[in-house]
C-alpha cells in the first residue's frame, strides 16, 4: 500500500468518525470476498482477495476481519483493530466477534435503489444468518445506504487531487484527439487511438470503447464506436473518462468537420453549439451549496427549450468519484426515470458532471454536439475542475 492510500484511508475514516454515532443501527457490518462489495474500497483503500468482514460499531470500535495474506494494507493504515484467519475460515472469527459486540441491529448494504449500495451478496446473506447472534434476523437488520452514500460523495483532499489528475489527463487527450481528428476517419479509428493515448499515460478508460465516439449522421448514444467515418458538414462528439488510483473523469466534447471554403460551422449549427454551451454554463453558475438537483436540470432544460432545441431526455449530470455514476443525488428532474435523485440539495465536496447534450442526427432533426464537465462544489460556491470551450473546435 502506497503513501497515498493510506493518506485516503484516514481521510474517510475521520469522514466515518464524526457519521457513526448518527448511526441507525447498533453496528455497521460490510461483508466482501474478491472486491464483491464496491463499498469497501471506501473503507479500505486496497481490495481483499479473501472473504472479509468488517465491523464499525456506533461508538466507534473498528475491527477487520481478513485472511491472514490480506492483513497487511490493514495494518499500515491502522484504522482497524486486524482479525486474522487462516485455513479455518472466516466464519468463527466472525461469529466471535458478534457473540463479543451483540448488536441489537445491524445497518448492512442493501439497497433497492442504490445499486452501488447494494453491494452485500446473497451467499454472503446467507452466511450471516448462520451466525448473526439476534432472532429474529430479518428484523434486526437495517440498510447502510446513507451513510454509505455521505461517505461516498463527499470527497477528501486526497480524492479531490486523484479526480483533479484524472481530469487533466483527460483534457490531454481530448486536446490530442482533436488534433488527430479528419475527415474519412472512422469512429473505430479515433477510439483505438484514444486508448493508445491513455497506454501512454498509465491510465485505464472509464467507460465504452476507450471512448464513446459518436458521428453525427450515426447520433449519439452508448454504443461501441462503429466503421462509420467523419464526414464535411458533420460533428462527431467524443465522451469519456479515465481512472487515476481509482477515480474518475467525466467529459464530452464536439467539434464540426468543416467543408472545403469553411472556418466555421453554419449559423445553424453553430446555434445548436452555443445553446448547449450556456445551458451547461447556466446551470454551472447557479451551483452552490443548498440548491435542489432539480433546480440545476431545470435551468438547462429551461435554456434549450426557450431557444428552440428539445431538451434531454437524461438527467443534467450525476457525481463521479470511485465510480463514473457514483450514485447519490442526482441533477435530475423529478419524473419516473429518476424518482427523488434530483430532491436533495447538492453539498460542499460533491462532484458532478454537467451535460446538457443537444441531441439529434444529422440529417434529420440537426446534428448533436456533446457538452460535458466536471465540476467541485464548494462552500461559497463551486469549481469548474475542467476548462470549457468558448467556441466551437472545428477539424
């Protein structure tokens, strides 16, 4: 374990100090085996290979219940009283240790709608039920997703400066992509270059074919990059991100492939460009501590709306931080698709993407062009983390 993670590791846990005596439950019991619950990570910093478990009680004693050749991370960071096993098994160490705490309730990860807080197993369930030393079991359980989710969003020194890296070198390579782009070139022939570039630069992609790129004549959508080639008159839009020690970045760009005699893109097009550019710059200057996720979607949407161009039909942004939807509020409308994600207020130390894509086919209703970026709330206010385009990048 580098120096770095344990530096991460007693952020969150000074994070989990001041949250577990608002605690729901008596303990707090987060069950694992080869990295099975994302959650532990949080907790952690380094995965298990072996069955795991580890027990944070209301009154603050943490105790890591790992195999014998999983201790060592544990004890560098010295935030866990380490239990080891060996070929025995994990299960008596457990059964012990709960004997030992006797939690009357017990908050585990199980969510209905959080899925990265719903990380415990059902065989890992069933193994707790063999041992868990209060009957009746189902009712002495309680969900972890709250606590589970502030210790998620809000982000540390020393993730802010991993997503802070991350973000940088995603821009580097946008940059470098926007030079490699030409006309004739196909959607296959960028993404294989862009996952060149992050070889080069030690990083893994965060989602999609290295990256999502996306022809305008093709349209936008998750999709694998296709044979289809950038065409004069067209945009192409490219989407991704990368993972720096385990945070991630998340952008999108467009440009317009000019046509022999062009050195810009048509008023109409250029029209779509800047719309989404200050819906997204709209929604970003209102962002402060204390305003609704809905509020934010609804002032893009508003803006696309009053000049023309219907609005998306997705969320205006999620958080990223280990994962690149990484759960938690939402800038989303209150509607089925999304539920209450978007109800909460955003907070200091979350980051958020904010895309309001414009999009279409060429063609048919107008080509898309892709806004995306990363953005820091603060206390005062927030911190655009990426640096947006003020004019539309041409090839």
């Amino acid at each position: 374990m580098n120096p770095n993670d344990v530096t991460l590791v007693r952020e969150k846990h000074a994070q989990l100090d001041a949250w577990l005596p608002q605690l729901e439950a008596d303990a707090w019991l987060v069950l694992t085996r080869e990295d099975s619950d994302p959650a532990a990570h949080l907790l952690t910093g380094d995965g298990v290979v072996g069955e795991a478990a580890f027990l944070m009680t209301k009154t603050g004693r943490k105790v890591a219940v790992v195999a014998d050749y999983d201790v060592d991370p544990f004890e560098r960071t010295g935030v866990f009283e380490v239990v080891p096993y060996g070929t025995g098994g994990f299960m008596e160490p457990l059964r012990t240790l709960l004997e030992e705490v006797a939690p009357t309730t017990l908050a585990v990860n199980a969510s209905t709608s959080d899925p990265l807080a719903d990380g415990l197993s059902v065989g890992m369930l069933h193994k707790l039920g063999t041992i868990l030393p209060v009957e009746p079991f189902d009712e002495r359980l309680r969900p972890a997703p709250t606590a589970l989710a502030d210790l998620r969003a809000l982000k540390t020194p020393e993730e802010l400066r991993r997503l802070r890296e991350a973000v940088r070198i995603t821009e580097t390579v946008l940059d470098e992509v926007g030079d490699f782009l030409r006309a004739g070139r196909s959607e296959r022939e960028v993404a294989a270059f862009v996952k060149e570039r992050h070889r080069h630069y030690g990083v893994t992609h965060s989602f999609g074919d290295g990256a999502n790129v996306m022809v305008g004549h093709v349209g936008m959508g998750h999709r694998p990059a296709s044979d289809a080639e950038l065409t004069p008159g067209d945009t192409v839009v490219v989407d991704m991100g990368v993972y720096v020690e385990g945070y991630t970045s998340d952008i999108q760009r467009a440009w317009y492939v000019r046509r022999d005699g062009e050195d810009a893109a048509p008023p109409e097009i250029e029209h779509r460009f800047r719309t989404g550019h200050d819906a997204m710059m709209k929604a970003i200057d209102a962002m402060k501590p204390g305003v609704a996720g809905w509020e934010l979607d609804a002032i893009a949407r508003e803006h696309l709306e009053a000049n023309g161009i219907p609005a998306y039909t997705h969320a205006l942004g999620h958080q990223i931080g280990r994962a690149v939807h990484d759960g938690g509020t939402t800038l989303a409308p209150l509607n089925a698709r999304y539920g209450e994600r978007g109800k909460p207020a955003i907070r200091a130390g979350e980051v958020y993407t904010v895309e309001p894509v414009v999009h279409g086919r060429t063609g048919v209703d107008g080509p898309p062009v892709g806004h995306e970026q990363d953005v820091l709330v603060t206390e005062d206010g927030h911190e655009v983390l990426s640096h947006p385009p003020t004019s539309f990048p041409l090839v």
